[in-house]
C-alpha cells in the first residue's frame, strides 16, 4: 500500500476516481464529477497539479498537494493536504480532507490512508498539532481519526473540530542505547561548558534507563517528529501524589524554538496523572 503525489502517469486511474466523487460527500467537494477525460487531461490535472505551488493566485489561497491511496493496481482514495492555515481554515477543514472509493470502505483502507498522509504532513505544516473537521454523523471518518491519535477539541451543530499531535511519543526502548546521551548533547550544545559538566552524567543516565528498560518505558518517553527522535523526557514517580520530579530531558537545539518541549512536558503531566491510584 502507498501513497502516490498526483500526476501525470495515473491520469486514466485518477481521472476515473474524481469523475465518480459526489459533487459534496460528508464535507469533502468535488467540483469536477462528471467531467470528460479530455477535460480532465487538459484542465483539471494541470490545475490540481499547480496548487502544490500556486502562482498568481489569491493572497487567502493555501498551497494543496493531491494524493491518491494504491493497493497494488487498484486506486482506493484521495488524500489531500492543505499547508498551512488562515483563520478559516483553523476554524473549519483544517488540513486534510480525504475520501475513500465506496466499494473499499470498512476494510481499514481509511486509518491506514490518514497514517500515511499524517507521515507526510508532518514535514510540511508549521502547525504543532494536524487539525480535521469530521460530520457529526460520519461514524467511520470519526474512527479514522481516532484511530491515527485523534481528539476532539470542539464541536458546531454539523461537525467536530478534531486534532492529532504532529509529534508522537514513542517508547524509549525502541530506540538504540545512546540515544537520550545524543538528544542531550544536541540540546544542550549551545554552550561547550554543559557537556564539559555534564558528559559523564548524560552517558550515566542513558546507560540506566537502557540497563532497566522496564522503568525506561514506564517512566519516559521519546518525542518524535517525521519519525526521527527529537527529544525526550523522563520523571520520578516516587513522591506521588504530592509531586512527580521531573528528571532529565531536552529537545534537538534546531527543533527547540518550536515549542516541542513544553509540548512533551505537557504529555509528561498528562502521563503522570493517568498513573494515579
């Protein structure tokens, strides 16, 4: 299964697909259903193309990319993925709107489409968090969401407003040991003076929580970004419930202006309260 930008080479395939989108189908319009092939050929590819990088468009346009889910030879659905925001779209699309062919739906096609559109996302938008908007009465898109790490954050008479994290955590173990000394000596290298300090405490650190793994993925996390390791955060649940301490942590030095690590800490307190007795 892959995710395919669109282009040229599918015409036929994708052509067939937008022609048989509803005109509007739980939110997501398609101007172009019913059109003719060679209208496609010469308009509406070209055009779809272009919005990846618009020229001479309006000052409210948002840069889109189109892409088209495969199994094998057979088209399933469409992805798309708006940049940025403006205003507009913080309050209602959001970034990604998608469908899936009717005679694909229920068999999973849809969370594993978004998994792989969220893949790509990621390097794309500013935005720390991926925002969608789901009908109130699409069941199977809500699913979809939440099944890729969605919540939802609010809600008018037709729709909820959903995000997913544009960073995800993962366990510290499913990365190789060195990996919290490396974070730590990225994110602290604004100054030689921290590792002149602090080296041998950093490899100390790394080395327990790899020699424990069992208190390295109960009491620690990693943030990822675009599947790389960013940062991490680790704490001590020992005086619980009077206070959790945190312990070390730090994010990439050229990721740290993004607000990453006060991100990560928040999923730190939001850990630690889920550990309560």
């Amino acid at each position: 299964m892959e995710l395919r930008k669109i282009n040229t080479n599918d015409i036929e395939a994708q052509w067939t697909y937008t022609t048989e989108l509803p005109t509007d189908e739980n939110g997501l319009t398609n101007p172009y259903n019913g059109v003719s092939f060679e209208e496609y050929k010469e308009k509406v590819l070209p055009t779809l193309i272009s919005y990846e990088h618009p020229v001479n468009m309006p000052d409210w346009f948002v840069p889109e990319t189109y892409y088209y889910l495969w199994d094998g030879d057979c088209l399933i659905g469409e992805f798309r993925i708006r940049h940025h925001l403006t205003e507009a779209l913080r309050n209602g699309a959001g970034h990604i709107g998608y469908s899936i062919s009717k005679k694909y739906r229920g068999k999973g096609y849809g969370t594993a489409g978004l998994k792989l559109t969220l893949d790509i996302a990621r390097k794309i938008v500013p935005e720390n968090e991926i925002y969608l908007r789901v009908n109130k009465d699409n069941i199977a898109s809500q699913k979809v969401m939440i099944n890729n790490g969605g919540y939802r954050v609010g809600e008018d008479e037709d729709h909820y407003f959903m995000r997913i994290p544009k960073v995800e955590f993962k366990k510290i173990t499913e990365f190789p040991r060195g990996t919290l000394y490396d974070i730590l000596v990225d994110a602290y290298s604004y100054d030689e003076r921290n590792r002149q300090i602090w080296d041998a405490n950093w490899k100390e650190t790394d080395d327990f929580f790899y020699d424990n793994p069992e208190i390295a993925d109960k009491y620690g996390l990693v943030t990822c970004l675009a599947g790389e390791a960013i940062g991490f955060v680790t704490w001590d649940p020992r005086n619980r419930p009077e206070y959790v301490e945190i312990g070390h942590n730090g994010i990439r030095e050229n990721i740290s202006a993004r607000d990453m690590g006060d991100y990560s800490l928040k999923r730190l307190y939001a850990g630690s309260e889920s550990m309560k007795d």
